[in-house]
C-alpha cells in the first residue's frame, strides 16, 4: 500500500476560483482554489497517483464514471472565456489553511494574488465514494506563486462604475458603467 500522504508539485498553471483561497467557504467550511494548466502539459506524475489511489480504493475494477480532479474546459465558455481555450481545470481543496508563498519563499498576503497569476499546488490524492457519486480528489497543501500575470478579469473600478454620479445627486434605476466586473460577466 503506498504512502497515503505521497504529495507531488502541480505544472506550473494560472490560478482561478481563488475566492477560497485565505478563508473557507462558510456552507462547506473548506479552503480550495482551481487553476488553468495547458492541455499539453505532462500530468502523468498526478495521473498515476490518482491511478494508484483508485486501485487501492476499489482493487476489484475502478468504478463507472470515476471522476478525476483533472478536466477539460467546458468548450460552449470558450468564447465568452478565451483564457480558457486549449486549457485543463485542476481542483484542489483542504480543510485546513493553505500556505501561499512566492519563489523567495516569503509568504503571500491575498491582496498580492489573484485570478491569472502564476502558480502550481502542492497536493495529495484520496479517493470518495459518497451516494453513487465516485472519484478521486486533491488535498491541496501549499501553493506557490511564480509570478504575476494578466488578471482574467476586466474589474471597472469604483469610479468607473460610478462616474457620472456627483455627491448629493440621487438618481434610481441609472445604468451601470459596462464592462465584464469579473471572469463571469457579473
């Protein structure tokens, strides 16, 4: 049987779904983040041990519909999402606080990370088998920022959203400034 905390080091991708990240989500009480790899990136390291989990897990034949952290981008948001193209989704979650540091090793404070940065997990595998619904995810231990990138999002800012508005001035029902305010269109 092999070491149930075997932990490996993602390919380097770009961070999504950070909002999880510093604090954990208040339904599930779990801290998680996702990022983009590019399809062409060597998963065979993380793929095996998710292999190898599932053998230990079900030694008798892997079940129908296993699912695996590792996914293809959904190609219908292709286009509203170009980032997202020629792209894998890998998700990583943990109950526990999740360390962030940048390549000095130094810590990473969240307003110094965001949606579109550099980055790669440290993360371990274990396997769920909860009413019918079978697969493998990752524990997410650490992540390490390698850099700054272009911000999937296009956020106006305040002024932005405001201008034309002057102190006193009461108008209900005016527009807002267009623009996508984050990487869905909200």
């Amino acid at each position: 049987m092999s070491n149930e905390n075997t932990r490996l080091v993602t390919p380097k991708g770009r961070l999504i779904f950070d909002r999880n990240l510093f604090e954990a989500d208040e339904k599930k009480g779990k801290f998680s983040a996702a990022m983009l790899i590019p399809a062409g990136e060597n998963f065979d390291a993380l793929l095996a041990l998710c292999m190898e989990k599932a053998n230990e897990k079900w030694p008798k034949g892997l079940p129908a519909g296993m699912k695996l952290p590792v996914k293809d981008t959904d190609p219908n948001k292709h286009e509203e999402h170009p980032h997202m193209a020629g792209m894998k989704i890998l998700n990583a979650g943990t109950k526990f606080n999740v360390g962030v540091i940048d390549t000095n090793h130094a810590p990473v404070l969240r307003e110094d990370i965001k949606a579109g940065d550099d980055v790669r997990f440290s993360v371990s595998a274990w396997c769920y088998d909860v009413d019918g619904n079978r697969g493998v995810a990752l524990n997410l231990h650490a992540v390490l920022k390698e850099g700054n990138n272009e911000a999937f999002t296009a956020k106006a800012s305040a002024s932005d959203m405001f201008a034309g508005f002057t102190s006193g001035e009461a108008t209900q029902g005016a527009p807002a400034a267009e623009g996508n305010f984050d990487s869905f269109g909200f």
